[in-house]
C-alpha cells in the first residue's frame, strides 16, 4: 500500500491503517502525528514502523502511546532505557516488565521510588543476579509492599542460590509459596519445603517440574488433597506413587493420575473400571492409554467417554470404524476430525450429515480430492472447515476467499497457510471482520518471518 494522500477523517478507520503491515513507511510517518492516541498505538504497535518514527513516538505528549511502546516486547532497548525515565509510573513499570529490557536499565529502575516498579524488575528473567539480591535485602519497603518484591526475586530463575535459601525461611507463605514454585530452586530446599506447615507450599513444591521423584514420592502420602493432586499430575512421579494414588478416596487425585502421560499402562487399566465417570474419561483422554483399554471404554454408555475414545490417537482402527456409526455427533465428529482416521472411513463419513462433513472438513489429513468436494458444499460451516484446514490447498482457497459467506472468508483469512497474494486481496474486503482477520494473519507472518 502506496502513501494515502488523504487519509480518512474518522480515527477509527485510521488506525485501522495504522496497523497494517502493507501500509507504507511514509503513511505510517505521518500517521505518528495525528491528533487522536488511539491511531499513534496502532502506529507504534506496527512491526513496519521505522527505528527514527518509535523514537520519536517515546516523547510523544500522549502516555497511552509511550505505555504502547513500553510494552512491546521486541523493541530496542535503548528506547525502553529512554523509556525507564518517563515520569508516569505505569510506563516505568511496563520497562521493567519488559523481557527486552537491558541489565544496565533493570539495574536503575530497581532504584526506582516506587515498590510497584521495583516489583516486576524483580520477576524480569534478565535481571542480573545482584540486583536480585539487593532487591531481596531491600529495608527501605514497608512491609506489605517488600512481600511483592521478595515473592518476584523468589520466582527468578537468575535469583543466586544464597539468596534463595535465605527465603525459603521466609516469614510470609506467599513469598515461600513463589520459592517453591521456582524450578531453579536448590533440591535440598525443594526438600525442606515438602514439609511446610502451609499446604499451599507443599502444592507449589509438589508442582515443581524439578522436584525429584524421592520427594514426590513422599508427598503422595500428604493428607492434603490438593497436595495429592499436583503430586499425580506432577511428570516425575514415579509409578509406584501413581499407582498408589491411583487408590485414593478423591476423585480429582485418580483423575489426575488418569490424565498423567506417565501413569502405567496396568494402573489406567484399574482406572477404566473406577466408579466415576470423570475418571474413566481421563483415562479415555489419556494418549498413551493402550488401544485395548480404549477398545473397552468404547463400549462405554457414557457418550463423553466415548467422545475422548474417538479423538484419542492412540485408538485402534478397528474402535474407529465402530464410534464412526455412533449415534450420537459428538462422537463421529470426533472421529471424523482424528488425524489417524483412514483415508475410506474419511470418505464415507464425507457423504455423511452435517456433523460428519464438518469434522471431516477439519481434518488436517483429509485427502485433497475429498476437500474439493467439501468446499462445494451447501452448508457454509463444512465449507469454513475446509477454509480453516492447514492442508487445503491454494487454488481451493482461492476460491473460497470468493465465497458468498463471510464466515468462510473469515475463515481463509484466519489460515496461516493462505498464500499472502489472496490475503492481501482480501483486505479489501467488503466487511470489517474479514479485512481485520487477513491483517492480523500477515502480521502473525511478518514476525515469523522476520525471526526465521
């Protein structure tokens, strides 16, 4: 899009044009100085927008377009230093937020009067390690604030190990609860905090990707429900834990063992017989429950059941075929939309209701001849299905960013894989919603783009 010579009067429409990615550097310069905040966003917002126009907008008179820029994740850190001087506290608080924000910026703002921008410098993964401590040893906070701060450098991956086993002896659960959810945190504390008298401590411990299997294992005995929970949930618990909390009293601890991708194969079989119905769904769920047990919950009156049997990828052929003539279209949808449903049940439940149409239109291994047919479909909703699938090939749509439907433009607006030449074409789409899907779809693949 060439320079607009005259831009429309409404802001809306303006920052519209502020925010597309084919709007040209010279429209995008002039758009910087416009009278209304709400189009200078759209204008910082741009990933397109030249270094020297960002620069200018960080002193713009406006702090709703200065916080903009502030919060741009990939923005040069030079401009966030600029930034870091704003006198407008949620501006400095959004530099030290920022994961582009440099070490040397980090370290002044942790200087910073107030404790609401001293807080997120202590959560900022690029904090360097002494000025997390320095945070942590802060005497100038009142008591309530000094919680926030100490909880952030509590949760920092780059927090020294003293530091953080100065506060796992911390006096305020919250900041004991934030140190066990750390996954830096020393096993050796990880260990001491199983044994908090605060359960909310001992869950977060029990949530810890690296709490090892010989504290899990303990923690599995905790009388505490919710402990239980996060321990079956937990990717390190070991089996034997599983297994034994597979036995216990609460459903929400035998569901979360159903739904453990490491819970073995002899332990869901136990499960796919439990009493209640949200457990043996979990199983159903599970990827890694064997086809076997599938084959068994596939008999199973409840149709949600059945329904996770029909989406799993782990269900055999053979169960395929038979939820493929369930009676009910939650079920053969789901198995319509399974990418390991083979190529001849796909093409006959293509010939099928609504339902089955639709599913097979999501299908990202629906064969190409069988898309042609669906994007000739009377219903929009089977047509937007081929529309939104991965693996519908251009010249289909092409074509369907021609529909009568807005909802299947929409949806080959929306699809990452549309060429860029139809998307560009269906900015000028007569309707708002789809010209603003196809804007966002060439953002989404400017950036990616720009990182390959």
């Amino acid at each position: 899009m060439g320079k607009i010579k005259n831009l429309p009067e409404d802001w809306f429409t303006r920052s519209l044009i502020a925010s597309s990615p084919t709007t040209s550097q010279d429209t995008l310069a002039e758009l910087a100085n416009d009278k209304d905040w709400q189009v200078k966003v759209e204008v910082a917002a741009n990933p397109n927008t030249p270094i020297e126009i960002l620069w200018k907008l960080a002193e713009d008179k406006d702090w709703e377009v200065r916080l903009k820029l502030a919060k741009i994740p990939n923005i040069l850190p030079e401009i966030l230093a600029k930034l870091a001087e704003d006198t407008n506290t949620p501006i400095r608080e959004a530099v030290a937020e920022n994961p582009n924000t440099s070490q040397e910026t980090l370290k002044k703002l942790a200087e910073d009067d107030y404790w609401g921008v001293k807080a997120p410098v202590a959560r900022n993964p690029n904090a360097p390690p002494e000025v997390l401590k320095k945070l942590a040893e802060d005497e100038k906070l009142a008591k309530d604030e000094y919680i926030f701060v100490r909880a952030g450098v509590a949760g920092n991956p780059n927090t020294p190990k003293e530091v953080l086993a100065k506060l796992a002896e911390d006096k305020d659960r919250w900041v004991r609860e934030t140190f066990a959810a750390n996954p830096n945190t020393p096993l050796e504390i990880l260990a001491k905090l199983a044994e908090d008298e605060i359960s909310n401590v001992r869950v977060a411990v029990a949530a810890n990707p690296n709490t090892p299997p010989e504290v899990l294992k303990k923690l599995a005995e905790d009388k505490n429900w919710l402990v239980g929970e996060a321990v079956a949930r937990n990717p390190n618990t070991p089996p034997e834990a599983l297994k034994e909390l597979a036995k216990h009293e609460d459903t929400d601890v035998r569901v979360a063992v159903a739904e453990n991708h490491n819970t073995p194969p002899e332990v869901l079989k136990t499960l796919a017989k439990d009493k209640n119905d949200d457990v043996r769904e979990a199983v159903a769920g599970n990827p890694n429950a064997p086809p076997e047990i599938l084959k068994l919950l596939a008999e199973n009156k409840n149709m949600d059941i059945r329904v996770k049997v029909a989406e799993n990828p782990n269900t055999s052929i053979e169960t395929l075929e038979k939820l493929a003539e369930d009676e009910h279209w939650e079920v053969f949808f789901r198995v319509a939309k399974n990418p390991n449903t083979p190529p001849e049940i796909i093409k006959k439940l293509a010939k099928g209701n609504f339902f089955a149409r639709a599913g097979v239109a999501r299908n990202p291994k629906t064969p190409k001849e069988v898309l042609e047919d669906l994007a000739k479909d009377v219903d929009d909703d089977v047509r937007s299905g081929v529309a939104r699938n991965p693996n519908t090939p251009p010249e289909i749509l092409r074509n369907l960013s021609k529909d009568d439907s807005i909802y299947v433009r929409e949806a080959v607006a929306e699809n990452p894989k549309t060429p860029k030449e139809i998307l560009e074409e269906l900015l000028k789409d007569s309707t708002f919603e789809v010209r603003g899907a196809a804007r966002k779809t060439l953002k989404d693949l400017l950036k990616i783009s720009k990182r390959e």
